[in-house]
C-alpha cells in the first residue's frame, strides 16, 4: 500500500497545484451538490437555503432545533442577518460593514463568520476550517490559532494563488472549480491532523504540497483510510 510520505510532503513547487487538486479529489468522495444547491447562484438566498447550508457545514453543531426543541439561537442570529448577508452579496454593502455583521453574529466562532461572507460571495471569499489553515501554515502563512480576519486574509490570498496557478478566475461561473480546490485542500489538511506524528516545518511561501511522487501509480485500495 502507498502511504504518502511526510518528510517529501513540503517539497513540491507551486507549479504542480493541478496534480495536487487532481489527487486530493480522488481520494475525496463526499456529495456536494446540497451544498452548490442552496447557494442559490445568480438569486438572493432565501431562509430555506441558509438553513441548508448551515446543516451542510455541520449538521449537529447547526442544528434548527436544540435537543430540548427550542431553536437554536446561533440560528436564529443568522437568518435575522440574511437581509445583510443578501445586500453584501449584491454589492450594496462592503466587506467590513459585512464584517461587523459576522462578529455581532458570531462573536467567538471565527470560522462561522467566514462561512457568512462565502455563502454570501462563494467565487470571491473561500469556505474556511482548522484543516485548510494547517495546509496554509505548513507552506509558510501565519494561520495559527486564535483565528482573526487577518488569518482570513492571509487564507484568501493563499486560496487565491493555487486558482491563479490553475487558471481558474473567481468567477461565480468557477464555484465548481473553486470547490474542488477547496476539497483537495480540507481533505490534505485532514490527513495532516491525521496522520503527522509532529509539527511539519515551513517551507517557502511559493511551495504547495503534492502528496505523491512524480509517475507513482495508486488505486482507491492504496488510500483507503486516508
């Protein structure tokens, strides 16, 4: 069986980000199309579409209704902003007044306020978690903990230069494009928490990782587990 290699796994230029997506998204096989549904492209979102994404980003934690049937006030917060979040995603507000919104929304979950300006934006501002920023970190950007809207920024413009080297322009006609950038990313981070022993050094800022060697052959047996 091939397991990658955690000493070569910093080792691979920028050049190589379509192989990099290419691989991550073999081994990623979650359904997505809920998620492209409720986002509603080209219309305002709607309560119902929210609601979805919400559960879509984490079904529990998000949840309508609390275990004791009342509603859940994180919630509840959200759908009181959808006016908000829909005038953003109409250019008829700015980035900061959409986030001081987030904050008022979400005042100690910062990935939750990121996720309000992606469902809002999804070409413009990538989705955003724990496993994405480790992949940043490893390649030399400060995203440690506790995440700000300066760690935000610094994951943007990382995002920004693998769709640049792709040749994928952040485009709401991308958003497929986009996300598949955005599975190979959660899903590397994932097998980082995962499977690293210790913390993985930087390495220069214009490295991505390729978490294979140049003409290995692999099969879904080879990364089962992954």
């Amino acid at each position: 069986m091939y397991t990658p290699n955690l000493l070569d796994i910093a080792q691979f230029d920028v050049a190589d980000a379509r192989a990099f997506v290419d691989f991550w998204n073999f081994i990623s096989t979650e359904d997505h199309s809920i998620y492209f549904k409720e986002l509603n492209v080209g219309n305002d979102l709607t309560e119902d579409n929210v609601r979805g994404l919400l559960r879509w980003k984490d079904s529990r934690w998000a949840a309508e209704r609390l275990k004791n049937g009342a509603p859940n006030p994180k919630v509840v917060r959200v759908l009181k902003s959808l006016s908000v979040i829909n005038q953003f995603r109409n250019d008829q507000i700015t980035e900061d007044e959409m986030r001081r919104t987030a904050d008022q929304v979400f005042p100690g979950g910062a990935v939750w306020k990121f996720f309000l300006l992606h469902i809002a934006k999804p070409h413009i501002y990538p989705l955003a978690d724990v496993n994405a920023f480790r992949v940043c970190a490893l390649h030399g950007r400060e995203t440690k903990e506790p995440y700000t809207w300066k760690t935000y920024e610094t994951y943007c413009d990382y995002f920004g230069l693998i769709a640049e080297t792709l040749g994928v322009e952040r485009t709401i006609e991308n958003i497929r494009s986009l996300k598949r950038i955005d599975n190979a990313l959660v899903k590397f981070g994932q097998f980082l928490g995962a499977y690293s022993p210790v913390v993985l050094k930087p390495v220069a800022t214009n490295v991505i990782a390729l978490p294979f060697r140049a003409g290995e052959n692999f099969s879904s047996a080879d990364t089962a587990g992954v």
